[in-house]
C-alpha cells in the first residue's frame, strides 16, 4: 500500500446500522468538485477533538487500490461482515476549512442530504486515529464545544427570561441556545465573547443552503426563522449589558436563525446609536449579503465597527446560481465591500468555500482582485453546508479545481497583507502588531 512519511491511511466505511471500520484493503480517497483523487500531504491533519463521523445513507464508499486506482466498495469485505457499505463523512468542529469531500459513488443516492459540510476522513494504521481533510484557519478557543455545557446554560436561560418575561428577542434567543444549540446565543446568557442580535424575519436573497427557510422540494432547514422585528428597546436591552460586562464582548446583527439585517438597517442604525450612547465598550459587527451600498454608508455613521459580507464566489455566474438574489446586483454586493472599507470599518468576507469550486483558478484570479482592489481585511474560510451533488449540479459544475491548501497559499502570496480566519474579532484584535492599515484603496 501507498505510505506518505510512513503514514498509512485506509478508507473509513460503514455497515447499515452505521457502525464505522476501517477497511483492510482500500486506502483513503477524497474528491476535489467532481473528482475522485488521493488526499496530498498538506491536505490532512488528525481528526479535530469535537469532530463527529456520520454516514452517508445510499452512498457507496471509494477507496484506492494498492496501485492508487478508485474502487467502489459495495459491500464491506468478508471480515467487516460482508454487508452494505456506507460512505463516512466528518462533520469538523468551528475553525477548521476542509480540503477535499468524501469519496463515494454519489450517484447512487436517492435522498437530498441535510445542510451540513462533508468532508472526507480516514484511518492512520500507523497512529490509530482518525485523519481529515482539513485545515486550520483560526485558533480561537472559545468556540470549542467543551465551554458549552448545557447543564450551567439552562438556569442562566431562565433567569434571563425571568427578569425580562415582554422581551420577544430574548426569548428568540432562549429557543436558540436551548433547541438549536447556537454557540452564540448561548454566549449571551453566559456573558462572554459573541452574542447574536437576529432582527429580519425577511430575506432579498433566496440561498439554495439557508439554514432557516428552504423551499419545500428541499432538505429541512435546520432552525426556526425569527418571526418579527424587534425594537430598538428590545435590541439594547439585550446588547448594552452584554457590550458593558462581556469579557472579548461582541454583539452581530444577522444571524443563522434570521433573513438578511440590511433590510432593517434604519432599525438598526437607530439601535446602535442607542447602544453607542450608552456604552463605547465591546464591539458592534454586522454580517450581511451586503445588497444594499447605501445601507453599509449609513451603518458606518451609527457606528458599527466590523461588517462580513457572505459570498460563495466572486464569479456572478456561481455567486447567483446560489443566492439567487431577489431586486439586488452582484455588482451592489462588490460595492458594499469597497464601501466597508472606505469608511474604516473592519471588513470581513464571509467566503462559504467548497472543494472544487473556491479553489477554480478563474475563481483565485476573481478573489485576489477583489480583495487587493477593496483592501479587504480578513477572509472567512467557512465551510459552505450543503449536499455535494446539489450544489454541483445547481452551479453546473464539474472537474476538479487545484485544491484548497493551493488556493490559500497563491492568495496569500499575492495579497500578503490579508489575513485569514473562521470568526468575527473584538475591535482590540482587528489588526495583528505592525500591520500596515495604511495602504491606499483604490
């Protein structure tokens, strides 16, 4: 069998009942779009503590053979039982970008998976562990599953909604954190770090992977999506406390469990300058789709500090096939960014990467554009959920790209002022020492 730097790593299969092996005679395959390769070195590290392994109902697995050729493995080999294999897919812990997804015989199956991101695992014979096609984009700690125990969150929960019984967000939020398992409501009861502000119940964007509203030919979404606007009273008496006594405190318009804040910006503006009034403490970030330049200008005067702007390509074609946006441009979502960062704020690019399309040269060339032209201070490399061959198929997409790791680096090498990462920062980490914050915007 193939060793890289006497590291052996077989395929992961399961049986029916989902029970995991490694198989005895395939070794570790993943694929990049459409295509079925061997994982490269840079490509994998040790399965992430916090990870999870789950199956792929109706998927074969493909390994490869000694002489590195894709196999399809049906059926498990006689010592695993001789029964129907199942593809393995990892589902990594917050801070880690995948590099390939799991290789299986895709077109074998028959239900349209839920929103998650799939990424492809293997076993290490010489090291017994599980490794991953991954990288490591953001070492923050705080959002490692260990600091949330629902246990210490559950009467924190209920005295919020004691002292507050007429705030609609905090019970918004208490649903979150106790249904949903939001990190970041739950951060809000447990006083640190970053606390949601969910304000749209509407959306100008249609994305084929919204978590919180898919149309009914799709996979269910994964969360409940906020049923009103909040006002200014209910925004700040959930953010001013937060913002005064948070230890690393952030309060983020648009959330998971909403539409898209920008269609509320004079709400939130007004809020804002209501939070601003009362505390100078902590840091206000706003995440949207960006469809509105004007809305980024105004937002910038209230006084918000970061703005993230979410894309899955910086190619109009792919970047429409997935959000299909409803009486906004592509060209409207480029302003936004440019216009972010004109007016000081710390901006951030929400990029949802996959395997395959993110790492296309055409799409590299796009991006370096981008963010050399705007000055773009932080690209997010977040793992966009979503089924593999919906998302091909949707953006029409097939062959492979010149993989993930290789897409960050020739990035990195051309904009080396450009910082990556997986979270939104407090305004006192924005900029690492000495980073020239000067260079012109053009």
């Amino acid at each position: 069998m193939r060793r890289t730097a006497k590291r052996t790593l077989l395929a992961v299969v399961a049986d029916a009942r989902g029970e995991v092996f490694e198989h005895p005679g395939l070794l570790m395959a993943g694929m990049n779009g459409t295509t079925v390769r061997p994982p490269r070195e840079d490509e994998l590290i040790p399965l992430p503590e916090g990870s999870r392994l789950f199956t792929i109902p109706g998927t074969p697995p493909i390994g490869l053979d000694r002489r590195g050729r894709p196999v399809i493995s049906d059926r498990l080999p006689p010592s695993l039982g001789g029964g129907e294999a199942q593809a393995v897919s990892a589902f990594l812990v917050p801070g880690f970008t995948r590099t390939l997804l799991p290789a299986g015989d895709w077109s074998r199956k028959q239900v349209q998976l839920p929103l998650w991101s799939y990424t492809a695992v293997g076993w290490c014979l010489e090291e017994e562990r599980f490794y991953t096609a991954a990288v490591q984009v953001d070492r923050n700690p705080q959002w490692q599953p260990q600091h949330y125990d629902d246990r210490l969150l559950d009467p924190l929960v209920r005295q919020a909604l004691q002292r507050h019984p007429d705030n609609r967000l905090i019970e918004q939020l208490a649903r979150c954190a106790i249904d949903y398992h939001c990190f970041a409501a739950k951060n809000l009861f447990f006083r640190r770090w970053e606390a949601p502000l969910p304000t749209s119940p509407v959306c100008n964007s249609r994305c084929l992977g919204c978590i919180s509203l898919q149309e009914s030919d799709c996979c269910p979404a994964s969360q409940e999506r906020l049923s009103f606007v909040p006002t200014v009273e209910e925004l700040c008496e959930v953010a001013v406390p937060h913002l005064q006594q948070a230890e690393n405190a952030i309060v983020s318009f648009g959330q998971g469990c909403e539409g898209d804040p920008i269609l509320q910006a004079d709400l939130i503006c007004e809020a804002v300058r209501e939070m601003r009034r009362q505390t100078d403490r902590g840091t206000i970030n706003f995440n949207s789709n960006g469809s509105i330049p004007a809305a980024i200008d105004r937002l910038a005067d209230a006084g918000v500090d970061s703005v993230r702007i979410s894309l899955n390509s910086v190619l109009e074609p792919l970047y429409g096939a997935y959000y299909r946006p409803r009486g906004y441009t592509f060209a409207e979502v480029l302003e936004s960014v440019r216009r972010a960062r004109r007016r000081g704020m710390f901006t951030m690019l929400n990029y949802l990467v996959f395997p395959g399309v993110s790492d296309r040269p055409a799409e590299v060339q796009a991006l370096v554009a981008l963010v050399a032209e705007s000055g773009v201070d932080l690209v997010q490399l977040r793992n966009l959920s979503i089924d593999p061959v919906f998302y091909c198929q949707s953006l029409e997409v097939v062959g492979e790209g010149m993989g993930m790791r290789t897409m960050m680096d020739q990035v990195k090498a051309q904009v080396p002022r450009l910082q990556y990462g997986y979270f939104n920062r407090t305004r006192e980490t924005f900029y690492p020492e000495n980073y020239p914050t000067d260079w012109p915007i053009r």
